[in-house]
C-alpha cells in the first residue's frame, strides 16, 4: 500500500527543494525518501527509477524557467527582449541553482517527451526575441546556440564563484554583455 500523500508530483516538488539546498548531484532516492520518512521501496509506486525523478525534475526546472521567460518578455522586442530574457534566465539560475542544473539535462526526445517539449518551449521563446532582429535560418540556430552558451557560462562562472576577483560587480559586466550580444545580433556577419 502506498503512503498516504505521496504522489508523483509532491515527489518532483520535494527533489526540486533538495536539489536546491544540497545540490543536484544529492538528489536520489534514497534522500527523497529519508526527507518523507519511509523506505525507498515506497517511492517505485510513484517513481519508476532515479532517472525518472531526474526527468521530472528537469521538466519542473524548464517549464518553470520557460513560465519566467514568457512573463519577462511579454509586450518587448529587440534588446528590451533580450535583456528581460536574459535576467530571468540568470535570476532563476541564481535563485533555483539546483533545479537550473536539471534545466540543463541531456534528455532524449524519444522517450522523455515533457522534458523535451519544456525545452523545445524555452528555445522558442529564444527564436522570439531573435525575430526582432530578423536573422533567417541557419543564422538563427547559431544566435540561438550562442545566446545559451553566452548566459549559461555565464551565470555558471557566477555561481563558482568566477568572478570574485576582480572588485567591478559582476552585475556591470553582465549589463555590458547583454549590449554586446545586442550588438552582435544587430550586425550578424553575413555567410
């Protein structure tokens, strides 16, 4: 019989939690079950292995920082989209560092559907804020790929600590970042 309250989802909330407080790396069965207090055995009615909670949990993240993105970037266009795009990422990165880590799962798009649709919800709001600066395909899907890499090194180096030693706040190079990447994406170079 399975514990009272238990379901899939309060599971998923509380890995969310724990991932945040103890890091991804910490987030297994066996910690989820020691959080409710029954035997991991109790978890499988609801779970079908650890990387299932993975996924779910990686879902929760994307659908979560993809709800964040559509807020910030509703009624802007051009840099007031990219900067607003760009402050959600990293305020949720630096307020869900966990579960920005399962964001950044590889998942299969075979098998893990929701995840992957989270995900493919997120690099759309991407392609969005790029229509504004009208760049076609292939062009696009290199922005698309640069943008990420250029926030996710980022606020990465950020939450290592990267950037504690130099005293110009990591906010202002941020700041000048974003205009650069504006820049950029204003003046893509011609193939």
């Amino acid at each position: 019989m399975t514990r009272a309250g238990l379901t899939a989802e309060r599971l998923t909330l509380a890995a969310a939690e724990l991932a945040d407080e103890a890091g991804l790396e910490n987030v297994t069965v066996s910690a989820l079950a020691r959080r409710f207090g029954v035997k991991d055995a109790s978890l499988y009615s609801h779970l079908r292995n650890a990387r299932d909670l993975r996924v779910r949990l990686a879902t929760l993240a994307l659908t979560e920082l993809a709800d964040r993105a559509a807020a910030a970037l509703a009624g802007r266009a051009g840099r007031d989209a990219l900067v607003a795009f760009a402050d959600a990422y990293r305020d949720y990165a630096g307020q869900h560092p966990g579960r920005y880590a399962a964001a950044q799962l590889d998942l299969d798009p075979e098998t893990e559907t929701a995840a992957a649709d989270a995900a493919r919800r997120h690099a759309e709001m991407t392609r969005a804020i790029l229509r504004g600066y009208r760049l076609p395909e292939p062009d696009q899907t290199d922005a698309v790929r640069m943008l990420h890499g250029a926030f996710h090194g980022y606020v990465s180096l950020e939450r290592m600590g990267g950037f504690r030693h130099h005293p110009r706040p990591a906010d202002a190079s941020w700041s000048r970042m974003l205009d650069a990447l504006d820049a950029v994406l204003r003046n893509w170079p011609p193939q």
